[in-house]
C-alpha cells in the first residue's frame, strides 16, 4: 500500500533566535498572522483521509487554524531534551559548552539526560512506518521543525548528522510517499 504523509512545520510562537528546545508555548501574534498569510496555499490539505499533529500547543493551533481538526500524536513531539528543556541552544552551550559539543557530535549521547537524537528519529520513523495503509492515502501531520527534520532521515536513511543540515521555516511542508521502510521525499513544484 501506499502513502502520502505531508508534514506540515508549525507556525512560530518565537522569533527563530529564541527558539527553545521543547517549547510548549502558544502561537504568538507573529505566528498567528503567518497562518493567516498560508492558509491559502495550506487549507486544502485537510482534505487529507488522516490529520495529526504534535502534542505542543502551537502545534494543535496551527492545524485548528487551517481547518485540519488533527488528532495529537505523543510520538510527534519535541526531542526529550531533559534537563536542558526550556532553554535555547544559546544558553545550553553557556551552561555546559562540551555537554552540547558532545550531542552535536554524537547522535547516540544523550549528556541532557533526555533522549538521543538516534532515539528521536527511531520514534519518528516508527510513527510514519506504522500509519494506517491504503492505497494512495493521504496524511496531513503538523509538527515542530525538528519532527520534520527527523522524519526526512529517516525517509531517506540519511546519516543522523544529516538532521543538522536540514533547515525547516514555520509552516514550510515536506511530503513523503511509500509505505514502511520504503519512503521517498516527494517534491512538488508550482502547478501551471
């Protein structure tokens, strides 16, 4: 069977500057006025079989507000970050500089206390392999840009340094087509 999984990044609830690892912060004005500006060019994926989002609260508003009614998904969240929730990875390097040369380094260390960037993608890419299947179904999933980010190594079995090379904007989309262990990024062009 074959799917199509559009992931849709939530809109923001900070400047880029002061994102926060695992931020459970609602959408700010800021964020608001971006789903206003996409909702045109986004509102047609709630005719998706399937809608999902992160259990975050930006995540829910920016799938409430294009119409998607998602359902939350606890293995869409954020990384675990552990001790170092809450915080931009400014102020974790200021902390404890070689805790974060370490995670940066190492996708299986886990100096936070929370969960490795290995373990993160594996929760993901167990998400999506275990999606309901039907032929030509389409799913809509609205999550933080680091999901999405996970969820293309995974697609593409890239190596997990790939994660950081990966820039994902605020209600930029990303789909993926196929089924379990066997999912390609689809790229999808302006239609003239």
């Amino acid at each position: 069977m074959h799917l199509r999984v559009t992931f849709v990044a939530a809109a923001r609830c900070s400047s880029l500057l002061a994102e926060r690892f695992e931020d459970d912060r609602p959408l700010d004005q800021a964020g608001w006025d971006e789903v206003q500006r996409a909702a045109h060019e986004l509102v047609p994926l709630a005719a998706a079989e399937l809608r999902y989002c992160s259990p975050t609260p930006r995540s829910r508003a920016t799938g409430d507000a294009l119409g998607y009614a998602p359902l939350a998904q606890p293995a869409l969240r954020d990384c675990d970050m552990g001790r170092w929730r809450g915080f931009t990875l400014g102020e974790a390097m200021a902390r404890e500089p070689e805790l974060v040369d370490t995670w940066l380094a190492d996708p299986r260390s886990t100096p936070h206390g929370g969960e490795s960037l290995m373990a993160f993608i594996s929760r993901v890419g167990g998400w999506l392999d275990t999606r309901p299947a039907s032929d030509g179904g389409r799913i809509v999933a609205v999550a933080e840009p680091s999901v999405l980010r996970a969820a293309l190594v995974y697609a593409l079995k890239a190596p997990p340094s790939t994660y950081w090379s990966i820039d994902v904007r605020p209600l930029s989309t990303v789909t993926v087509s196929g089924h379990t262990g066997r999912w390609h990024l689809r790229l999808d062009g302006t239609r003239q």
